[in-house]
C-alpha cells in the first residue's frame, strides 16, 4: 500500500555534475519537445498535460507539443516513446495506469518500464468512489455493508479490468474484510461516467476530479476519496482509511519518463522545468482543483515509487485472481 512518505519529499539533484548541467543549460534545449500522452484526447492524463503544457514551455524556452497515442492501454504510446531518439526531445506523462500494465502485461507482452529512464514524479491525487442516487448507497459504509450482506451483489464500474482504478477498489474492499463486489469494466473513464450517471451501475471508482464534476448538480453522490487525506473542495467527503479500511492509503500519480539513455543533464534540466511547471501558483491552482497536489520529487524518488506501485498491484491481483485480458 502506498503512503504519503512517497509523496511529501522533493528530492534536489540540483548539485549533481554541477559543470555539465551548466554547459546543458547553454545548449538545451535547442528546439521543440515532444510530449507523448499515451492515451486519447480529452482523458485525465491529457488535461494533466495541457494544464502544464505551456508553464513548461516557458521554463525551457522552446516550444512543447502534446502528441496523443492512444491505444493498448497506454502501451501503444509507450511503444513510441521507447522507440524515439534518447536525445532529450521526447518526454513521456503517464500515471499509475502505467504500473498497472506493468503488473498485469497482456497476453505474450513484455515488461516496457526498462526503455524508460524515470525523470519527475510531478503530482499525486488520490480515486473517487461515487455512487449513483439511486442505488440507495449515500456513505461508504453503506456501501461495505451492501457488499458484505450480499457478496457479488453490487455492481461496480471500473475503466477497464486490471486497470489502477480496478486493483484500487479491490485493495480497498480487501482491505475493509475482503468485501467482494462485481466490477464491469469500460472502454476508459468516459463510457464509464456516462453509465454511472445514466444509474446503468451501482457505483464506480474513478479519479476523484472525474466523478467530482457531476456532484454539484446531483448527478453523482461521492462516498470516499482513497488518498491519505479530505479533499478541499469536497471536506465533507471522508477517506476510506477513515471510514471503513483503518489506515488506508492508495494514491494516484503523473509523472514523466524519457527514452532510456537520455543524457543525465539533459533530464536534470527537465526535471528542474517540470517542478518549476507545477509549483506555478496558476497551474498547481487548476491541479488542486483537480484533486492533484504538486509533488516534484526526482527520477530516482519516481523510479522507486513506481516500482513500489507495481508491486502493489501484483500483489493484489494475485491475492484476488485477476490476470489482464479476464
């Protein structure tokens, strides 16, 4: 399970090859970046990324273009990003989507997290749990005492199977006695917000900004958030770990990653403008409006969060049975 350790240290590599950032920073960058978002416009990771799109271009000095690849998961951007020249003008965002199919590969895939050097974790959020009117579920509690009377029963929707949304939930109903709901997954967090508001499932777990949008009007009833605190926007919604799991935490995150073998310099200098990106009072507004808190810790704090992340997951998935492609 995750903590809020993971999230509350910016590690500075500031004084690191001190000579050769300087010399980078004379030369680097030199011409527009490439972000690949692995998924669809209009998703959570590309709002992530256009929020921060134009604050990261003003701290390097060159321009900085989304290139959206969706596909497989996020793999099939992957794929690109791993296959683009390790010079310094590909960047990759993902979140923990990403330790998901990393912990759960498809059928015959292979481990992609080796073709990547990890350069920024850049912001942690925590998943929504949200019901709908209907269902009669109005807490969190009742919902775990739903669960518990009749095991199977309820109906959760989640943006695909194995997804992080997916191995959240079931982290937190075994968390909360080993509850067991049946999760329906979707084709990603549109089609599944559309159900949930339409009363086609009981509940859903999603990122918190996602379901969020569609309380105010009664759309949706929110029951806990899954990180390690309230959020401001939403005090009166509690924490899973307050509620019905003692203690747990299990946080969502957007990073960035370059190919394997970008210069060390040269990722020095993007970490320093992405940190620079998201502590920009505008733009960690519109993140904490989200339900993001700007983090800015380094590529190794990043590299071990994700390695933690995906063993998370594979410890979950096993413990329930789910493998990718169920």
């Amino acid at each position: 399970m995750l903590t809020r350790r993971r999230f509350t240290a910016f590690v500075s590599a500031a004084s690191v090859a001190a000579p050769a950032v300087a010399r980078a920073r004379e030369t680097y960058p030199a011409r527009t970046i490439r972000l690949i978002v692995p998924w669809p416009p209009g998703g959570g990771v590309d709002t992530f990324g256009r929020i921060v799109q134009a604050a990261l271009a003003a701290q390097l000095g060159q321009t900085v273009v989304i290139d959206n690849i969706g596909g497989g998961s996020g793999r099939i951007g992957n794929q690109a990003a791993a296959r683009a020249a390790p010079d310094g003008y590909t960047l990759m965002l993902v979140n923990d989507s990403f330790a998901a199919t990393e912990a759960l590969p498809p059928p015959g895939g292979s481990a992609q997290r080796p073709s990547f050097d990890a350069v920024t974790l850049a912001a942690s959020g925590p998943q929504g749990v949200f019901s709908h009117p209907r269902s009669g579920i109005r807490t969190i509690e009742e919902l775990a005492a739903a669960a518990r009377a009749r095991p199977g029963a309820l109906n959760v929707g989640v943006p695909g199977l194995a997804s992080s949304q997916h191995l959240t939930s079931e982290l937190l109903l075994r968390a909360a006695g080993n509850l067991r709901v049946t999760h329906i997954p979707y084709r990603g967090g549109g089609p599944l917000m559309q159900d949930l508001i339409a009363g086609n499932v009981d509940a859903a777990v999603v990122t918190f900004a996602a379901g969020a949008q569609h309380v105010g009007n009664g759309s949706l009833v929110p029951l806990a958030v899954t990180g390690p605190k309230r959020q401001a926007s939403f005090p009166k919604v509690p924490t899973v770990g307050d509620t019905i799991a003692p203690g747990f935490e299990q946080a969502s995150w957007m990073g960035f990653f370059a190919p394997k073998g970008t210069p060390g310099p040269y990722r020095l200098r993007l970490h320093e403008a992405i940190v620079a990106a998201v502590g920009e009072p505008a733009v960690a507004g519109r993140l904490r409006d989200l339900g993001f808190e700007p983090v800015g810790a380094d590529g190794a704090a990043f590299a071990a969060l994700f390695d933690e992340t995906v063993r998370t997951f594979a410890d979950i998935a096993a413990d329930r049975q789910i493998a990718a492609g169920d």
